[in-house]
C-alpha cells in the first residue's frame, strides 16, 4: 500500500500525512465479511486497517518476552532495548485502538487486538471491561458459524475463550467477580486443529477434520501443539468461575455438598481429558474455597498446595534440565506457584510458631521447606524485570524468604510446641503470625492466605503486568 501512492516531490512528513489520510480512508469502510471468503479473500480486505497496524505492533511488543535481551537485535548500535521496544509497541497499540473507538469501528481484529493488548498492558483488569464489552458487542458469545467462513468461525471460538480464560484468571488473581459468564454464553468448543490446518485449503482442512475423534473432537495425534490449549483452558474456565462463585458468594449453606458436587465434576472433567493431558494428580481446587470458607479440612488445601507446587517446579526443573526457554513456564509459576506457596508458608509458619499444634493433619515440613526454598529461588533468578509479572515475584519471593527465615532461626534441638488433640484438623492459629515486616509485605501475607476481602485498592498498585 505504501508503495503504490504518488510521493513524487513529498517529503518524508507529506509522504507520512498522505499514507496517514489513506488509511483513515480505509479504515472508514465496514470490513464486509462472507461465507464463502477464502483466507487470501479475507487478507486482501484488511489490508491497509489501523487495527491490523495495531496487532502487528502488539504482538511485536509481546515477542520481545520471548527474545533474549542480550540479542544482537536489541544490542546493535542505535537499537532500541526489549524493554522500550515493548512498550514502544503497546503505545502504538493503544493509539491504534483509540482510532477504532473514536470512528466506531468493530470487528473480529479489533477484538483480537483488544485481547493482545489487554494481556500485554499494564492495566489489565481496567481493559478486561472494553475486551468483554468487544466480544458481545460482536455476538462472539453465541454460535455465528453460519455467518462466517470456516477460518474466521474457528478463530471467532478461539477469540471467545481467550477473552473468557483472560477474565476467569484475572478475577481469580484479584478475587474479583468475573466479567464474562458462562451462564449467559453459548461458547462453542474450538476444534483440536493446529492453525495451519484452519487456514488450509479445503481439501486438506477436511482431511484434518476427519482424523479428529469424531465424538469428542480431540485430535488422535496426542499433539498438545494444536487446538489442545484453548480446548483445555474453556473447560478449566468454567471450573474455576464455579470455584469463583463459591469462594466470592455470600452464601454459605449447603457450602459442603456444593463443594463436593464441583470436586466431583472436576474430577470427571478431567478423567474425561485424552491420555495425554493427564497430570498424575487427583486433586482440585474446589476444595481450597471449603477450608478457607469454613476453616475446615485443611489437610485438602494443604495437600493441593503441595501438589501444585511439585507440579510447578517439576515442569521448570525439567525445562532447565532440557536447555529449553522457560519464558512460557512463568505465568504458571506466578499464578498457580504464587498462590500454593503462599497456603504452605502461611501453614509452616503457623506450625512453627503456635502454641498449641494439631497431631492429626500431616505436614512433611523437610519437603515443604525445600520446595518452598527452591521455588523462591526460581522467582528471584527466573523472572527478569521485563517480565510483566516480576514485581509480584519479588513480592512473594520476599515473603516466602521472609517465613523461611523466621522457621528456620527457631532454636535447634527438639521442638518445644505442645499437642492439642482437640483441635482435630483445624490447623492452630496465633494472631501474631508475621513481625518485622513491611506494610507491602505483610499485605502481600495476607493475600498469600487467602483473605482478599482484605486487601485493598493500594495493595494493586504494585502489581504490574507490564
């Protein structure tokens, strides 16, 4: 496009201008969708779009996580670093989205844009609202197969549960209510197709459907480099809004029995996972809503705690081993790392200094302290400080320190804590579990055990996902 206007006797800034107006004019026009558009059909029609500019920038910004920060790329003379590439990039995003809101434009790459940048900016939680106000402004939450070409219904199923997975792990991490509901949502269930295959010629495509399992839709090849993930993140989404629903609701009764019936569909959900998928576990979050809701069956929290963590640093561990980049590992270890460790720190350091200690609820204090002392250690050397969530591992880093350093200087010898018991499971409490700490990371401890009614709007201004 660029190539085919008439620059002669312009200047660079006319030359910008001109290519500016055109776009402008462009991007005026409706990109008019078929169902019988063919991929290059659909190429040729976004050509020349502000939010096409957009997401070329976005998913630039993004790449610079995936690059190394000593690469020739950003060490030449003159270049820009990773860091002010990223965000470079996301400006140019953001300006790029701002021109398809003032002209009012919307389309399935404005909410792939919205997604991009949404995940890669700073302000998360605040873009969450304009990313769930795109995809049913889009009628992305209900079944639009029939209107689109096969290419553009499979990505439009893949949109959707990007933007719902987005809005379940935000809410999850914020102890907010989720934005997008499963329970006003038809969302269709992607294909387990890879995206070459999507974007294939028809003959090949159809022979790809074909080798699917024609029940299930999983692909036989046991690839999880195809349709597995955003497959596997729709069904775990649903779970854990329902987790969402009971750990955020008011109502208690009947807590229990609801428990049990969403431990019970987690657990056939995941029977029903091809082999593949498996993880050697048999446990689920569920029931961390019923001991920190009704201070009961602790060993379950703890035992999933524990359970996650060996998961996480087994992955990272086996990642390192095999020379392999872990950059994708790191939402894993801050997510799901963050939170477990924090339940097993919270409980070490509770054991450590109560008075009185529960004889029934196992505890293997050795191997929790190892886990915990390694885990630490990944969140300090692992994530560098382009990461977007590396002021919330130094966070946690810090405060698992922190517990480690006051378990660990109680004097040598035999233990002198009393039994009681009484107490049954219910783990022993003291109310002066954390001293000599700052405010951030005695805010940080709390979130660690799962008061976020606790937590307040200050505690998320250190929280950057940049």
């Amino acid at each position: 496009m660029w190539n085919d206007l008439d620059y002669d006797g312009m200047d660079l800034f006319q030359q910008t201008l001109l290519m500016s107006g055109k776009l402008f004019e462009t991007h005026t026009q409706p990109l008019e969708i078929q169902p019988g558009m063919s991929w290059e059909d659909f190429k040729s029609a976004s050509f020349g779009r502000w939010e096409v500019i957009g997401l070329l920038f976005v998913l630039t910004g993004i790449a610079t996580d995936w690059i190394p920060h000593d690469d020739p790329l950003f060490t030449r003379h003159g270049a820009m670093d990773a860091r002010r590439l990223a965000i470079t990039a996301t400006a140019v995003g953001d300006t790029c989205l701002e021109f398809c809101d003032s002209s009012g434009i919307l389309n399935d790459i404005t909410s792939l844009l919205a997604i991009v940048y949404g995940e890669s900016d700073f302000r998360p939680w605040r873009k969450l609202g304009e990313l769930s106000t795109t995809v049913f402004a889009l009628g992305l939450h209900q079944d639009s197969s029939a209107d689109a070409p096969f290419f553009l219904a499979e990505m439009r199923k893949r949109t959707m549960v990007a933007a719902y997975t987005v809005d379940k792990v935000l809410a999850t991490f914020l102890g907010r209510p989720p934005l997008i509901s499963w329970r006003y949502c038809d969302i269709q269930m992607p294909l387990d197709l890879s995206v070459e295959e999507i974007f294939a010629d028809p003959s090949f495509r159809d022979a790809a459907i074909s080798r699917l399992d024609q029940r299930t839709g999983w692909s036989q090849e046991a690839s999880v480099m195809k349709g597995a993930w955003p497959r596997v993140a729709f069904i775990t989404g649903v779970l854990r809004e329902k987790v969402l629903e009971l750990s955020l609701s008011c109502r208690t009764i009947d807590l229990s029995l609801r428990v049990k019936n969403l431990s019970q569909e987690c657990r056939q959900e995941r029977q029903s996972l091809p082999d593949f998928l498996h993880w050697n576990s048999d446990s689920d979050g569920s029931a961390a809503t019923l001991a920190q809701r009704t201070e009961t069956e602790p060993e379950a929290i703890i035992d999933i705690s524990r359970e996650i963590l060996s998961a996480v640093i087994i992955m990272v561990s086996r990642k390192i081993r095999s020379g392999q980049s872990i950059n994708g590992r790191m939402g894993n270890m801050c997510l799901s790392g963050l939170p477990s460790a924090g339940v097993l720190s919270v409980e070490l350091l509770r054991q450590t200094r109560s008075a009185l200690r529960s004889t029934s609820l196992i505890f293997p204090r050795s191997e929790i302290i190892q886990n915990l002392t390694l885990f630490a250690s990944y969140l300090d050397g692992m994530v560098s400080p382009q990461d977007g969530n590396y002021r919330v591992a130094q966070q946690g880093q810090r405060a698992i320190r922190h517990v480690l350093n006051q378990v660990l200087s109680v004097n040598s010898g035999p233990c002198n804590i009393a039994t009681d018991t009484s107490q049954g499971n219910k783990p022993a409490q003291d109310d002066n579990l954390v001293h000599d700490m700052n405010a951030d990371d005695d805010l940080f401890l709390s979130w660690f055990d799962g008061n976020m009614a606790q937590m307040s709007e200050s505690w998320l201004a250190w929280v950057n996902f940049t």
